[in-house]
C-alpha cells in the first residue's frame, strides 16, 4: 500500500514537472489577452439571437480563462445582460476548449493532434449546441431562466479591464503589468485545486494496471464498438471525476495511456462542464428545469462532436497508432530543454506572483488579490477595505464582522482611513 502512495505521488510530481512550463506560459498569454484586450463592444454585440452574437461569444471565450467556474459565471452575467442562451453557452464551450494553456498542456502531454482535435471539437460543439438548443429549451424556458438569473446570487468573475493605453504604453507602464499579473494570479487562485487533483488522480489512476483499463474501455472489442463506448464513457468518467479545466488533461493522458478510444479521450475532455459541482451552480443560476435541459444538451453535443472529431481524424489518418507508455506520460527530470523551459516558467511565476504582492490587496470576502489603485472599496470604522468586485464589497456591507472577525486583514491588505 504505500509503494503504492509513493509511486501515485512521485507520478503525479514528474506529470507536473512535463507540463509546468506549458501552464505557466498558457496562464501568462492568458491573462494577457484578458487584460488587454478590449471587450465592452464585444459584450454588446452578444445580446440578441442569430449567428452574428454567437461568433462574438466564441472570440470572446477564446480570449478568457480556461476555468470552468470563471466561463459558467461569466456567462451568466453575459446572459443577465441580454445575451442569448446560445451565446452564453458558445462562451463557456469556447472558454474551456479553445484556450491557449489548454492547447498547450494537451500538446505537451498527447501530442498536436489532440490539441487540433480539441479546437476543432470545440467549434463543432458550439455549432450543434445553436443547431439544437430548441430541441432542448423553449423561448419561454430561456426567458425564466434569464428571470432566475437575475434574482440569483452573482459569484465572483474575472476583472476585465478597460482599454486606455496603446499596445506601447502598456509594454511599459505597470499598471498595465499589474492587470495582467493579478488576471494570471486570478486564474491560478481559481484553478489550482483542480490542477494538483488532477495530477494526484492520474498518478493514482495509473497505478491500478492494464487489467482494469482492458475492462473498463472494451479494448478486445471490434473498433466501431470502442469508438461508440468511448465517446459515452468519457464524459461519464470525467462526471465522476470532479476534476475539470486544465485539471482533467493529466488524467486523460492516462486514459489515452490506458486504451481509451480517441473519441473516449475527446469527450472526456470535452465534459469539464458537466461535473457534479458545476451542474449543481447551473441549478442555482437558472432554476432546475433549465439546468437539466442545457446540462444534456451538452452532453449530446459533447458525445456528436466526439464521434465526428473522431470520424474526420481517422478518415484523414491524424488519429495517432501508437500510444505512450505510462513512463512516457509521466517523463522524468533531466537536464533538457524542458528543465530550461520550467526554470523560465518558475521566473515567469514569481515576477507576477511579486508584482501582484507589491500592489495588491487580498478580498476579505472571497480571498481575491486586486490592485490596491483600481479596487472597488469601502470605509468601516477606521479602515478602507478593497474588493474585486462591487458584489464583494455589498456581501461585506451586509455583514462587515463575519469577514472582520473570521480573519482580520493585515495592514498589507487594507488602507487605513484619516
């Protein structure tokens, strides 16, 4: 049993090592576009119905954080404002399949096919989520659940920042630094949960042995039966998983690893929007009706997009014929390009990570470092408290002991009033 434990854990750790480069640099561009890039007009042109306000959503998921609690809340706000139910729903498939660090990631761990794969399933998914969204959910339905989610409890979203300087004054300027910095400290507050357990579980996964994978992903099958089961099972494993965002590609490399089919792997990733904790939120947000209805809508879309990503790779021999080995997934430290790559990544981390110290305050309300010059805040007593977010700031005025008394700001993270 602890050979076992070690063996999970020192897997689980040399996985982390193969793709710490790729998070880093993929949360980096990220945060960058996220910072950067304007989106006010954008916001505007996804309310309303058609194709014009879907295709905006998509660019602008693209454009966001691959956290899939970051996409559902964002996308709630996009629909509170106008947005269509297929434009809200095109942002959350585009913001968790077609980002950079998730390519990047699935690059380094399978291969560029899959990362083709993934951006190609991800676009088919968002044109059949708008071609049967009316199967599923009634004008009238769309309309309550637009109602529900005005009246329901705002999480926290990212800050998406106005666009005052030109491309030169913000390579210079720290303030401009500072929103990409605190964006890429965001991301990392929200994900890294998700990251570490999907590490541990693939370490942890890969020890239980061909034998079990055999069984489980009908490996003596005839292919077409693989293929099909595949694309069913996949989301049902990544269900069950928990894990979702960048957390859940470790875990399909082992998959993959493990005799899953392509298609198995595709829809595995592809459910990170279906996991227990998210469709849970989806319930609040949109009432129970409507959650149900969108929840299997994605789950169909996820299953087609699968199989016809699946289908067009093998037509045109891109699926790949050989799989890796458990010690290919999980590589090993050496002196390398990769060990180069880490320690820039380990630089990259620390710059922001100190930049976000050295202006930031944290949240009271949801532990969120925001710049100490462009946070929304508030006076009680004697003290200035700072907030990511005007909702922060209203839950800390309704109730100012429950985060005064749960755990008193430092001087750091607050500014005394005079």
């Amino acid at each position: 049993m602890l050979d076992v434990i070690a063996n999970g854990l020192k897997d689980a750790a040399l996985m982390a090592w193969e793709v710490w480069w790729a998070l880093v640099f993929g949360f980096f561009i990220s945060a960058v576009v996220q910072a950067w890039v304007p989106r006010e007009r954008i916001e505007g042109a996804m309310s309303g119905n058609g194709a014009r306000p879907i295709a905006w959503a998509t660019g602008l998921g693209a454009a966001s954080s691959s956290c899939s609690y970051a996409a559902i809340a964002i996308a709630k706000s996009l629909f509170q404002k106008g947005a269509s139910a297929a434009s809200a729903l095109a942002f959350q498939f585009a913001s968790t399949n077609l980002v950079w660090e998730l390519g990047l990631v699935l690059w380094v761990l399978l291969g560029w096919q899959f990362t083709l794969a993934e951006y190609v399933g991800g676009l088919v998914m968002i044109v059949l989520m708008a071609a049967m969204l009316r199967l599923f959910v009634s004008p009238r339905l769309e309309e309550q659940a637009r109602a529900h989610a005005r009246e329901a409890d705002t999480g926290h979203q990212h800050h998406m920042a106005g666009e005052t300087l030109s491309w030169r004054e913000r390579l210079t300027s720290v303030s401009a630094w500072s929103d990409v910095a605190h964006n890429f400290r965001g991301d990392w507050q929200m994900l890294y949960k998700e990251i570490g357990l999907g590490f541990v579980l693939a370490g942890f996964v890969a020890q239980l042995g061909d034998n079990a994978f055999n069984s489980l992903f009908l490996t003596s099958s005839p292919p077409l039966v693989q293929t099909l089961w595949g694309a069913l099972i996949g989301p049902v494993i990544a269900v069950l998983s928990f894990v979702c965002s960048v957390g859940n590609i470790p875990l399909a490399a082992v998959l993959w690893s493990g005799g899953i089919s392509f298609s198995g792997v595709m829809a595995f990733i592809f459910a990170d929007l279906i996991v227990l904790p998210i469709i849970l939120i989806y319930r609040k947000y949109y009432g129970r009706a409507f959650a149900w209805r969108i929840v299997a809508l994605m789950f169909v879309t996820m299953v087609l997009a699968a199989l016809a990503v699946d289908g067009v790779f093998s037509a045109l021999g891109l699926v790949p014929s050989t799989r890796p080995s458990t010690a290919d997934v999980f590589g090993s430290v050496a002196l390398d390009y990769k060990f180069v790559l880490n320690v820039l990544g380990i630089v990259v981390f620390a710059a922001l990570f100190g930049l976000t110290a050295r202006r930031g305050a944290t949240d009271p309300v949801c532990g969120m470092t925001v710049d100490r010059d462009k946070a929304v805040r508030t006076v009680h007593g004697a003290t200035t408290y700072l907030f990511c977010s005007e909702h922060c700031r209203h839950r800390f005025e309704a109730d100012p002991q429950r985060y005064i008394g749960a755990a008193a700001p430092p001087p750091a993270e607050h500014e005394h009033a005079h």
